[in-house]
C-alpha cells in the first residue's frame, strides 16, 4: 500500500505510486486521479502571464497525460477548469504550438480576449459562409443540377 498523502498533489508524479481511491475516473480513460487533482498539479505547472507561457505538451508531459494530435486530455482539463471552475487560464502560441498560462494581468485579459473575439469572428464567418453555400447547392439541386452546379 502506498503512503502516499492524497493531499499532496504536487508529488504524485514521481514514481508512479499513487493509486486513486475510487473506481475508473471517466474523464479520460488513462487518469490517474480526479479532474480537480489534476487541475491542483495544472496549476503548480502553469506560469503566470502569457510572455512565461509553456507549451502544452511540455504540461502534458509534466502531468502524465498523452499529447496527441488533437490533445484531448489537457485541453478537456483546462476547459473544464474554465468553464466549471473560473479558472483564468489562457492560450496562445509558442513555437508554433498551443501553449497555456495563467492570466495574471489586465494585459493578459485584455490579449486574451481580444483573441477569442477574432475565433469567434472567424467561426461565425465560416458558419454564415457554409450556410450560403448550402443555400446555392439547395438551389442547383431544385433544378436538377448536381454538385457543385452554381
């Protein structure tokens, strides 16, 4: 049996000792424990500001998880850590990849989220461009062309 103290989540990495107490956490099939452990040892590994931010596989790795190439675990823990948590953790590039931080300035917040405004700018382009261009394929199909038949 492990001596473990579940309190200290920062050491739960080390040798691989720790056992959760309870049956398969269903977040994510390989987890070793809870969400809010996780998002516990998350934070020790964030750093403060987007200028210090680290790459996110660098964190995956740091936390145990698989990074793979769309990044399910980290991105599932730190999205639910925002969205059910409030946690103030941001995103950004570093070398080219994603890359997290704690926002830790009204700069941060302000870079932030001018940044999900122009996600959210482009998303709803494509939403309004792919619905036009389902309307013009609607239209050729009800004279009897095919795809893509303008």
């Amino acid at each position: 049996m492990s001596t473990h103290d579940p309190n200290d989540v920062f050491g739960l990495f080390g040798d691989g000792s720790y056992q959760p107490s309870t049956a398969p956490i269903p977040w994510y099939p390989g987890a070793k424990m809870d969400l809010d452990d996780y998002g516990r040892v998350l934070l020790h590994h964030l750093p403060r500001g987007q200028v210090k931010a680290v790459a996110a596989p660098q964190i995956a790795r740091r936390l145990g998880l698989p990074w793979e190439k769309n990044q399910f675990p980290l991105r599932h823990l730190v999205k639910n850590l925002v969205l059910e948590k409030g946690w103030p953790i941001g995103t950004t590039s570093v070398d080219g990849t994603l890359g997290l931080f704690l926002l830790d300035s009204e700069t941060d917040i302000e870079l932030y989220t001018a940044y999900l405004d122009r996600r959210i700018e482009a998303l709803v382009a494509l939403r309004d461009t792919v619905k036009e261009g389902w309307e013009r394929r609607a239209r050729s199909k009800a004279v009897g062309n095919d795809w893509p038949g303008w």
